[in-house]
C-alpha cells in the first residue's frame, strides 16, 4: 500500500477513533494524533542499500514541499538542505509516489558507515491544542 494511501487511512481511523471515544476533553488522556508535515521518501541512495559512494554525494529524495532532512550516524546528526539537483540524476533510483517532486542535498559521507535519513514532522493531537514535534525515518543506507 502507497504510503499516501497509509495516510489517509490512518487519518480516518484517528477521526473514527475520536468520534467513537467523544474525545470532550472529559479528563482523559487523548492519544490520537495526526501528521500534518509532508510524507517524504528517500529516492538515493536507495533504502537498505549498502556500498555507496564516500566522500561528497548527492542525496536525493521526494516530497511534494521543500523539506530539510537530518542523517545521522550513531550519535552524529547532519542537518541538510535542498540544493540543486545534479544532472544527470544517479541511478538506480526509488520510485517516488505520484505528485512528488524530487528535491537533493549533498554531504560528505564517511567510508563503511551506515546513515539513517530523517526529517521532523509535527503530530496534533485531535482532541486538544497540542502540538509534538517526531523523528520520522525515511530510510537507512551503508557507505562503501
């Protein structure tokens, strides 16, 4: 199932949930959120992917806005953003869902590491004002 397709049906089930729970603030707990940050997927290098380049690479992924991403191995974490995307593109590349634009960065990647890409999205929960900021992965891939 697309990830937009997860979207939109966990949203259903959160507005079901609160409908049926009658989340009134009646001094319950409400555990029922919603993303309202954009569904990003890395594009390159490849999820799961091992053996790529060190050193400068171009990290591409899709979203339908800009969006800034993080990479972190172990406990280092590199805030990137969008820049330019090179020409041509690398391959292999995933496949991003329909609608989504591709958007790349760079960043100087150690030899035999592995990264995990990241971005932060913001949850709101549907039974009161707050607001959390989350870790949402978007892929993991090992350097050469």
């Amino acid at each position: 199932m697309h990830l937009e397709r997860r979207s939109h049906f966990r949203l259903l089930l959160i507005a079901l949930g609160a409908l049926l729970s009658g989340c009134s603030g009646g001094g319950s707990a409400c555990a029922d959120v919603v993303t309202v940050d954009p569904l990003v997927e890395l594009i390159w290098p490849v999820p799961n992917s091992t053996a790529n380049p060190s050193g400068t690479t171009t990290i591409l992924y899709a979203s339908n806005q800009v969006v800034p991403i993080m990479l972190s191995a172990g406990s280092a974490v590199v805030s990137v953003t969008p820049t330019a995307l090179p020409s041509p593109l690398p391959s292999p590349l995933a496949t991003p869902l329909p609608g989504q634009k591709y958007f790349g960065t760079t960043a100087n990647l150690l030899a035999n590491t592995t990264y995990t890409a990241a971005i932060t999205q913001t949850e709101v929960f549907t039974c009161g004002p707050m607001t959390r900021s989350v870790q949402e992965q978007i892929g993991v891939f090992s350097t050469k």
